[in-house]
C-alpha cells in the first residue's frame, strides 16, 4: 500500500520568505508524486509532479520540488513567498503503473502568508 | 482551457433525504473518478470509472452510495439516505485515456459539491 505523510499541518511564514512544505513518502513500487493546491471551497489545482523523470521538478507559480529517494521526500518549496500562496496544499501518491490510477493524498498543510 | 463542471455546488440536505451529484469530466477524457474530502483531510477515493465500467468501488459505501456512468461521459453519485457524516467536499477528477498524448496520470478535478446534512 502507498502513503504519504505531511509534516506539519499549519505553516506560516512571512511575505518574501522561503516556503517549504514537507512529504515523505511510503511505496512498495516506483511511485508517481505530485503536488496540489486548494483553495477555499474549491478543487484541486495541479502544482507539479515527480514521473521518474528529472529529480527537480519545476511547477507553476514559482514553486518546485525534489525527488529524493534516499530520504523518501518530496518536499515542496518556493524562494520567496507572496500572500496569494496562502492555501492548502496536499502531497499525493499514486503507482508508476503506466495506466490511470487512484491518487492517495496526505492530510494537507495550511499555508498561511503574513505581512 | 477545458475544465471538469460540478453541479451543484453547495448542496444542504435533511438526514435520510436522497442527494444526487453531477460531474461532467474533460471531452476525451476516458478515467473519472468520485473522492470525498471530509473537512480537514485530503481527498480519498470512492469510485474510479474507466468508460463506463467501474474499476475500483472498494472504498463506496455500497449500502447507501450508488455511482453510474452510464455512456462513459457523464457521472452521477448518489447517497440514499444521507447521513449527518456524510457532511463533505466531493470531487470529481478526470484523466486522459492511455496513449492518447497526454500522460494519464495527470488528475484534473473539478470545483467540487459542497454536502451539508442536517
């Protein structure tokens, strides 16, 4: 079975500063990784994803995250934070199958940006 | 840029009602799947469609939760009765079908139905 475990459900930091979200991950197989983000009361929006290509995956809106196997991580950073970035944001998890398969989300961890 | 359409989006219901989502997934797009996010949490599976069959419905709570896709486009979740811990986010994802270009594992979700029983 796959999981992912996001440390730390509240996150604040302040505007300009450095974002970093953290996820660890379980899998038995290669797994694929992604990052989502929400925000209220609304859907998931796709931040960026790890598919066994390059190890530093680049996202949308400034953010980026790396694959280390060594540590089973995937932790999500962004240089300089700005107050549109206050969201929810969730790790998920799904097998390197080659076909469509269910994502396994962690529990997510509130960022909130302050002035 | 195509999107995947909910409706309704908010939805207030009494326990034991019958309540009914619609979700309308990305043209082309073969897989949809039905999560519900309970406040606080992250999204879990209930129903994966691939066309019309269902994949895995391991996680639907088959005594009071029915899901159809009946032409392999549209999709319909229903709860009957609805009970207070039903109360949630649910949401609606799609993703292409293999080897048509676009890598399948990419989820595009909708806005989502807001549930509240009372």
């Amino acid at each position: 079975a796959q999981s992912v475990t996001q440390l730390g459900s509240h996150v604040s930091v302040s505007e300009g500063a450095l974002v970093l979200l953290r996820c660890n991950y379980s899998s038995s197989v290669p797994p694929y990784l992604f990052w989502y983000v929400q925000y209220p009361n609304q859907g998931l929006q796709l931040l960026l994803k790890y598919t066994s290509a390059a190890t530093l995956v680049k996202g949308i809106n400034g953010f980026e995250a790396e694959f280390k196997k060594s540590e089973t991580s995937f932790h999500l950073t962004k240089p300089s934070a700005h107050m549109s970035d206050a969201a929810e944001y969730f790790c998920a998890v799904s097998p390197n199958t080659g076909t469509a398969s269910k994502l396994t989300f962690g529990t997510g961890t509130r960022l909130q940006v302050t002035l | 840029e195509a999107e995947v359409a909910q409706s309704p989006r908010y939805k207030i219901t009494e326990k034991s009602q019958a309540v009914a989502f619609w979700c309308d997934p990305i043209s082309g797009h073969a897989t949809l799947y039905w999560y519900r996010q309970i406040l606080g949490q992250g999204p879990e599976l209930l129903v994966q469609f691939q066309d019309e069959s269902v994949v895995d419905d391991s996680q639907l709570p088959k005594d009071r939760f029915s899901a159809e896709r009946l032409k392999g486009v549209d999709s319909t979740l229903k709860i009957q009765p609805a009970e207070l811990g039903d109360s949630a986010m649910y949401l609606c994802a799609s993703s292409p079908p293999y080897g048509s270009g676009p890598p399948t594992d990419t989820q595009y979700f909708g806005p989502g139905t807001r549930l509240t029983v009372l």
